[in-house]
C-alpha cells in the first residue's frame, strides 16, 4: 500500500470513527468549515464541479458558477457528515431524515412481484434514501460498489454499507450483473447510481445538450428480468430532512433490438436525472469528468482521477 493510500484510508477511518460521535451541530459547521476551506483553494475537484455546472446552468456567468459551486461543495460535504454519521443515527433519526414523493411507484412495483431497479444520480445522499428503505420500509436492497484502492477503503465502504441494511456486490469481477438479475427475479430491490459509466463501454445520451456516457445495466435489467425501472432525483432544502422523488417507470419499448431498446430506456433515466439536477444543481455532486468532450485529457482543465472513487474535498 502506498503512501497516499495508507492517508486516504486513515482519512475516511477517522471520519467514521470521529465524527459520528460528534454532536449534530458541530458535525454540520465542521462539514461547513471543511466545504468553504477546499472551495476557497480552487482545487481540481472544484474547478471540474464548476465547469460540469457550466453545462447544467449554460446562462451562469463566473460569479454565478463560483455561488453554485460553494454551495455544491457544502451539499457534498454535507453528504460526508450524515455518511459518517448514519451508522450511529437511532432507527427514528433515519425514517424522519427523509422525505419522497410518488413513492407509490417502488411499492406498487414491489407488490407486482417482478422486481424494482431504482436508479439515481450522484445528487444529495443516497445513503440517506438506502438507509431509509432498509428502516423505514423494511425492505433489503442489493446495490454495486467500485472496488476502491486501497482494499481496506472498499472494505471499509462495504462495511458501512451493510451496516446500514444493504447487499453490496462489487462492481468487478463479472459476476454482479447475474446475481442482481436473480435478485430482481425473486421480486426483489435493486439499486444503482447510474449517471456516470465506469466502463467506458456506456451508452452515449444527450445530457444538457451534449454527448455523455451513461450505464447500460438498469436497462438491460429491466428488459432481461421484466423488473420496473424507475428513476429516482434527491435534493437538500434548509431544513434537516432529505427530500426526494420517484419518477414514472422508464417502459421498455415494444420494437427494436436490445442495443436500441437499451439506448432508447437510458436516454429516458439520464432526461429524468437532468430534470432534478436542473432544479437542484448544487447538490449535484459530480467532481470527475462526465462529457465525452472531457474525456480527452489534452482538453480537461482539470483532470480527476480514474475510476469512480469517492474524491476528498481537496
């Protein structure tokens, strides 16, 4: 293990082991105090923050972009607080952190029988709404991580996320997609955060009136296992509760081959993401490059690291 990798996993280690024993309000003005301290230093994770917010709001001048980017690093470091924090929240702390809407969309689509894909962007804090569905309704997910380096921070990740009621498969390896099939085949919940491809093999949409790379797998679930695809958007407001929503199902088109069946559900999840990025797009917390246009890295003013790892606010 390098040396950067034994820091970064020291890193997340102390905030799981730190700051969930911190009181709630001092846990929020440290997220606050560590947010404003990497916005001001105009890091490579803020500048790529700024220039994909560049996309999302194209009329936003530079001080518009820097308002927006501050407050999408305070979201993003909010999301790190509750993170590091959920493992010690009470059962009732979770069920009231987070409100949806339409969220007759995933029970209907359980009580079908055929199995639900949830799939959402990088906006606000997954975890929260994962945790919310293992506690409140009482009902076990299966989800997919990226196998992060060092080992011990994936295992560090997975554990979090077990504790917190979920399967976790890792995203290599090849044999995820056959175990979340099975799982959606016995009726049960997938779910998956689907706005960014980590195998450079996605399928290409229109994303803010540009070319991007988004994941085939919700579709192709959905149209191998008959299970209800359903985009879902989170955002923050001033108040301590998540809120959320559960879109209308992505139908599976009744012509086509499956690459254009898959094309045509995909184009469909990344529309239903921009919806809630445009309302929301300070807590869309995508720090690495999206564009295919970025992914040339002689034209990236500022480069992210490969992969899909979770970037410290630097």
């Amino acid at each position: 293990m390098s040396a950067q990798e034994r820091f970064t996993d020291a890193l997340y280690g102390a905030g799981w082991g730190t700051v969930k024993k911190l009181p709630e309000p001092v846990a929020v003005r440290l997220g606050r105090t560590i947010a404003d301290t990497a916005w001001k230093r105009r890091g490579k994770g803020v500048l790529r923050l700024e220039s994909n917010y560049a996309r999302v709001v194209p009329d936003a001048g530079p001080e518009r972009l820097a308002e927006l980017s501050r407050a999408g690093m305070r979201s993003y470091l909010r999301y790190w607080m509750e993170s590091f924090r959920l493992p010690a929240w009470s059962a009732e702390r979770i069920a009231s952190g987070f409100d949806p809407k339409d969220l007759h969309h995933l029970t209907d689509g359980l009580a079908a029988g055929k199995g639900v894909v949830l799939a959402l962007p990088h906006l606000a804090n997954w975890d929260l709404a994962g945790a919310w569905v293992t506690t409140k309704l009482g009902i076990p997910f299966t989800t997919v991580a990226e196998r992060l380096k060092p080992e011990t921070l994936y295992d560090r990740f997975v554990a979090y996320r077990e504790g917190l009621g979920m399967e976790v498969l890792p995203h290599s390896g090849g044999t995820a997609f056959g175990t979340l099939a099975r799982r959606l085949r016995d009726g049960g919940l997938v779910c998956l955060v689907a706005d960014r491809d980590l195998s450079s093999s996605g399928v290409e949409v229109g994303f803010f009136g540009e070319r991007a790379r988004m994941p085939a797998g919700p579709a192709l679930l959905a149209q191998q296992t008959g299970a209800r695809l359903l985009p879902v958007t989170l955002w923050y407001d001033d108040s301590p509760v998540m809120r959320g929503r559960v879109h209308p199902p992505v139908e599976v088109p009744a012509s086509g081959t499956r690459a254009e069946k898959t094309s045509v559900m995909t184009q469909a999840l990344a529309d239903a993401f921009a919806t809630g990025i445009a309302d929301h797009p300070e807590d869309w917390h995508m720090l690495q490059r999206l564009w295919l246009k970025d992914l040339d890295p002689a034209r990236d003013p500022a480069p992210a690291p490969s992969g899909d790892q979770e970037e410290t606010p630097s």
